[in-house]
C-alpha cells in the first residue's frame, strides 16, 4: 500500500489558539463555543481560535486571550502579521455556537453559542476583516479541519455528511 504525504495538522484546544503556513488547524467538538479564523490567501498564513465565551466580564480568569473573541481576534492578527500577512488581505469563516442543551434553557433566553457568534462577529468587525463563509447556530457540536493552503474549511458533525465552507 502506498500512503501519500499528509500536511502537518495541528489542534487547537479550547481556549487555545495557533496561527501557522501552509498546514492544517483542526479543532474537534466544537459545541457553543466558536472557532474563528482568519486567512490570508497570498501567503497561506492562517490562524484559529477556539473561543469559550462572548466576553471577558464573564470569566474570573481573563488572562487567555484565545478565550474571548475580543481579544483573540487581535490576537491572532498580530502574531499572522509576524508570518508575513498583510491585515488587508485577512478574511474570515466562523464555525460552531451550538445551542446544545436549548431544551434545558427557559423559552426565549439567549444561549451561549448565540452569545459567541455574535461577539465573534463584533470582533471581526472591529478589526475590519470580512466573514467569508460560517458553519454556526444549530443544535449539534461540529469538528473543523481548516487547510491554510487553500483556505477551505470542512466541517463535520455526528450522523450528517462533512461540507466545505
């Protein structure tokens, strides 16, 4: 059997976060928490964080910035920039904020990947990048393998096919 070269891939943990060229970050499980990442095309540069919480008011323990989408967004950009990435060219896709246990939650509350999303999104928006494509919402946790080299994201979830953001 012939077994052809596999691109060095790396995980990315909760709270955690890697920026790296022309390989591939992977991240598993994601469920109300959201993987943010960031691509630049030209130099097959990219960047993932696995963000925990909207906000850093909500933690007692602020001092990761991979754990909140305000501070892991700026985060990133800087440590892409010292792999040669130019900030103008960044764009971004977003994957996960399940609400994995809505029929536990009272009728109409705010679930916490909701919460994620949307201050990933604000995070995004305040550094100027663009949200390409989004794999978010729902109700089931997701695995994500984010090729730097050609900047698709697959995403998988127990009992339904893998797609390409």
């Amino acid at each position: 059997m012939i077994r052809l070269p596999t691109r060095p891939e790396t995980i990315v943990k909760v709270a955690d976060w890697a920026v790296e060229r022309g390989s591939v970050l992977t991240t598993l499980g994601l469920g109300s928490c959201v993987a943010i990442m960031l691509h630049d095309a030209e130099t097959q540069a990219g960047g993932m964080a696995h963000v925990l919480l909207p906000s850093k008011s909500l933690a007692r323990d602020q001092n990761n910035p991979a754990k909140f989408p305000e501070t892991a967004v700026p985060l990133l950009v800087e440590r892409l920039k010292a792999l040669g990435a130019d900030p103008r060219r960044l764009v971004a896709k977003l994957a996960g904020g399940a609400s994995m246990f809505a029929q536990l939650m009272t009728p109409g509350t705010v679930q916490m990947g909701e919460r994620n999303i949307v201050a990933s999104r604000n995070a995004l928006r305040a550094a100027g990048i663009p949200v390409l494509r989004e794999a978010v919402g729902g109700d089931v946790g997701r695995t994500v393998r984010f090729n730097l080299t050609d900047g698709q994201v697959e995403i998988r979830s127990v009992g339904a096919e893998s797609y390409v953001i």
